[in-house]
C-alpha cells in the first residue's frame, strides 16, 4: 500500500488525528528563499513524511516542478479546530509527482505556521526592498504600534532607503503583535523580519518574548524552532593550551613568527616589552624560546620598540574631532559614485555660451507668469529644456552601456541633482523634451521640495537618461566637472554667468556680454568625443536663441 493511501484510510480517524500526526510524525517545512525575503503571498509548498524509518527526498514544488529544498527550516504545524482539505505530496522513484487529498477537522494548514513553543499562527514581516540598488534600510518611525489594528492600504511604518524615506503599506488585515526593529534602526538587511502580525487580537500577548532567528537567511524562523539539529561532525580536537597573545614583529613576517617555538610565560613578557623573536636565539630544547632568553635581550641594552605606537597614541589624543553618522542615503551615494570613476571611462568637453538673450527672455517671460500666477522660471529651468532638445537632436547621448549592446531610449528623461540636508537627490523631469518651461519649472519647484522633506517616492527619482548639476546659479562655482550618474553615459555641469569684455567691431571698440561654462562628462564607451562636441554644439544654439526653444 502506497503511503498516500495510508494517509487517506487514516483520515478516517479524525477525532484521533493528534495521535496520528505523533505516529506518522508529519513534519511541514516551511521554505525560505535565498534572498531571506518572506513573501507575502507564499503558501505552504513543501511536505515531508516520514513513515517508520521511510523518508522520501524533501522537494519543493514549483509550478509542477520538484526541485531540492535548500535552506530549510523545520516546524512543527499547529493544530486548529477547522475544517480543511490537505494535499499530500509523494516522490516516485523517477521524480514523478503523486497527490493525495485527505480532509481534517484539527490540522489547519496556514501561510503562517507555529513553531515548536506553541506560537499561534502568525506573520513575520521582513524589510522590503523599495528600490533596485538597496540591500539595507533604516527604520524612521512606526506610525503602527504593538496591539494596533490594521487594514491592507494602511502605512505601518516609514523606511529610509538608499534614495528616500519610502512609507511601507500593510498587505493583509490582523493586529501588530510585536515590533522587532524599533523607530531609528538602521542598516537591516533586506528581508530581516521587522515586525510580526496575527489574525486574532488575543494572540498579541503570546509574542511578548518573541526573537526571529539571528542571521538573515532565516529571518523567518523563530528562535528555538527550528527541526532536528544536523548531523554532528566529527572534529578532531587538539590538545587545550595556554592561548598565546599577540606580538608586534615590526621585523619579520608573522609567517616566520607563527613557525618559533617560544614558551607561554616569554610570549607573555615579550608583548609587554614590545620584543621581536626574530631578534632572539632560543636556548631552550630545538631552540625553543624561554623568559631567560629574553631577560638576556633586555639587559643587552636594546631598547623597546614602542616609540611609533606612543607617538601614534599622543597624536590621536592631541585631535579635536566629531564623528558624524553616516545615513543609508549618503553611503549608497558614495558607493555608486565610486563604482561609476572607477569602471567608467570619463571625458570632459567645456563649452561658453552667451546667455544674454536668455536673461532678457526670461524677464519677459517671468512677468507674464507673475500676471497669470505661474511660477518663475529659472535659468536651469532653460537648461533642462536645451539639454532635453539637445538630447532628442543627438539621441547617441541619450544611451548607456550594457557588456553586449548599448542602449539607447527613446524618452527623454532628465534628472535634476539637488543638494539637502539628508544627501544627494535627483529627481526626474520625464519627457522634458515635450513640456514646457513653466511645467518644467513647476516641477522642478515641488521635486525639490519633496527632496528637502525626504518624501520622494521611488517614481520620483527613477528612470532617467541623462543628468543635469547645477553649481553656478546657487552657489557661484564657475567650472567642473561632475561624475556620471550609472547606468547614464553623461551628465552636464553648469557654471555662473559672468560678464566678460569682448571685442567690437572696431580695432579699439569692445562690448560686454554674459557668458555661461557648462562642461559635459561622457562615457567614452557609449559616446565619442565628435558625438559629445555635436551635443554641446546644439546645447550652445538653443542657449543662445533660446526663442528655438518655444518652437
């Protein structure tokens, strides 16, 4: 008789099933993914039966499919009293899959489980992952609290992410029954469980004393109940001996060192007195290093060498200095910048526009908006509309890089950096190439905002194509050069206007006019320096007939 069938002439004996579930000993695993991230839509999906010393292979099943489980985590199942059906899965001996279904009143399978201390069923909720570059976030504030109820759609707490303060929304309906990661953690891993819901309220009391299991990978499974401990393995112990300290050896390599025989009691006065083996014949058995050995070092006049270390402590001592936490937002920042000089071939092209025509434009324009009630427009509202132009007329530069092809989009759309308290943002302008200068400004205006609060939204700042810095207007800087933004293959830095002295027409006659330096940084893998020039050249047409920009 195959095993399923034995499990359905058993279902029979529903009022004893308790004792069934003790003889047969059926253990449901539950499995986490590698990336340690509970879903939370994922049913129960592996089963394994142990049947008098038989023990078939634990799979997990996808989609029709067996594979090998890996990293399980054993629980017990709970009991309920509620009415279900079960299927049960068996392995043949060519991998082929047999279902068998057998209804109980008490066994009550959940996506939640309870684990061997008698927890009810409950929901572990691990750290999302809010944008594609984030591996950890920190915990702003909870806007939930232990014992609240709560609803799909509502905002449990809010997340600092690598680009933002993100809120996290509830998916199902039950109660918080215990908050793991409090208000202001930081630096927990994605899917490390942060919280914990039930379905019933008079579960919440149960959870008091609740710990997920320590390491990521199990962020799921409750501390204590996990299944049977694995195999022991049989280690070869070497005899306990006196645990030998740490030695400088400015002299020799600690290789050499590891390889001198020196008793416990002289290592002990060679650390306090700063000696090198190196420098010391042993006179003990096979050379072996005694106290002896180094009281003759010591009275041979040789000074002790801790003169750098001194030195090295006085100095730290004699500084003045703050340090200052680093959050999750500057960290990603300085990281991606870092990877983006480091693997990506940077070139720099400097153009001077006049700006002249732009300037008297502008005030024309600004007065209609003050009329109308529209927002000002700004000359780097000017520039995001010619670098946007700019960007369609040589679409080479509206591309990045991929190790197989390069890929060029067909929307135009351009970041904007903003410089804030919390860090770096930048926001994106889509299809600033079919807007115009005042819903650009207007954007531009609530996007900053946004990025001031540390509201914006992952749709706020994601999907751009290329990238515009601006130091000039706010803060005076002349010229730079900025780094490229990954995955884009350029990014335009823009300088002050200043008014310079030009030639007249006559040989003694000369005029003033204001002058604007941008400088592009390109990705040399996706455009080439005539491709870079032709996108200044265009930038520096629409800037200085910026009435080409309004047709």
């Amino acid at each position: 008789m195959s095993y399923a069938s034995h499990l359905i002439n058993h279902s029979r004996k529903l009022k004893n099933s308790p004792n069934l579930l003790q003889h047969q000993r059926v253990l449901l695993v539950r499995w986490f993914s590698n990336d340690a991230q509970p879903s939370t839509n994922r049913s129960l999906g592996i089963c394994k039966t142990q049947f008098h010393g038989y023990e078939p292979s634990t799979r997990q099943i996808v989609s029709g499919s067996a594979k090998p489980a890996a990293n399980c985590t054993k629980f017990s199942f709970g009991i309920q009293k509620r009415n279900m059906s079960m299927t049960t899965t068996k392995f043949g001996a060519d991998g082929s899959l047999f279902h068998s279904n057998f209804s109980s009143s008490q066994v009550h399978p959940r996506r939640c489980y309870s684990s061997d201390s008698d927890l009810p069923p409950h929901q572990e909720i691990g750290m999302p992952s809010l944008s594609p570059t984030m591996t950890e976030g920190n915990i702003a504030r909870w806007l939930k609290k232990e014992g609240d109820k709560v609803s799909p759609g509502e905002v449990l707490c809010e997340i600092e992410t690598d680009k933002a303060t993100v809120e996290m929304e509830c998916m199902e309906e039950g109660y918080v029954a215990k908050i793991i990661r409090g208000d202001g953690e930081k630096e927990i891993k994605v899917g490390e469980v942060i919280a914990i819901t039930v379905e019933d309220e008079e579960d919440i009391p149960k959870f008091k004393d609740y710990q997920p299991s320590s390491s990521v990978a199990g962020a799921g499974a409750p501390k204590g109940s996990s299944g049977p401990p694995p195999p022991k393995k049989e280690v070869l112990e070497e005899p306990a001996r006196e645990p030998e300290p740490k030695v400088s050896r400015p002299s020799a390599p600690p290789s050499s060192e590891d390889r001198i025989l020196a008793s416990p009691l002289a290592r002990k006065l060679a650390e306090e007195k700063n000696v090198s083996f190196s420098s010391i014949k042993g006179t003990g058995p096979e050379g072996l290093i005694v106290k002896a050995d180094i009281d003759d070092y010591l009275a041979s006049g040789v000074k002790e060498v801790s003169a750098s270390s001194k030195a090295k402590v006085t100095t730290d001592a004699a500084l003045d200095y703050t340090d200052i936490p680093v959050s999750q937002i500057r960290k990603v920042t300085a990281s991606r910048l870092l990877l983006s000089k480091q693997t990506i071939p940077h070139y720099y092209l400097t153009v001077d526009s006049c700006v002249d025509k732009l300037m008297n434009l502008r005030a024309k324009l600004n007065s209609l908006q003050e009329v109308s009630g529209g927002p000002r427009i700004s000359v780097n509202d000017f520039v995001i509309k010619a670098a946007a132009l700019s960007l369609r007329k040589v679409p080479q530069c509206n591309s990045s890089w991929t190790d197989d092809y390069i890929r060029q989009y067909h929307n135009v759309n351009v970041n904007v950096a903003v410089q804030t308290d919390h860090g770096l943002f930048v926001p994106v302008i889509r299809d600033a190439d079919k807007k115009g200068l005042s819903q650009i400004a207007e954007e531009v205006k609530q996007l900053a905002k946004k990025a001031k609060e540390n509201s914006l939204k992952p749709q706020d700042y994601e999907g751009g194509t290329f990238t515009v810095s601006n130091l000039g207007g706010p803060f005076g800087v002349k010229q730079f050069c900025a780094i490229i933004n990954p995955p884009q293959s350029g990014i335009l830095a823009v300088g002050s206007a200043e008014k310079r002295v030009i030639p007249g027409s006559g040989s003694e006659e000369f005029n003033f006019a204001s002058f604007m330096s941008v400088t592009l940084s390109c990705d040399h893998r996706v455009i080439d320096g005539a491709i870079g020039a032709e996108w200044l050249k265009a930038f520096k047409g629409y800037i200085e007939n910026p009435e080409s920009m309004l047709l």
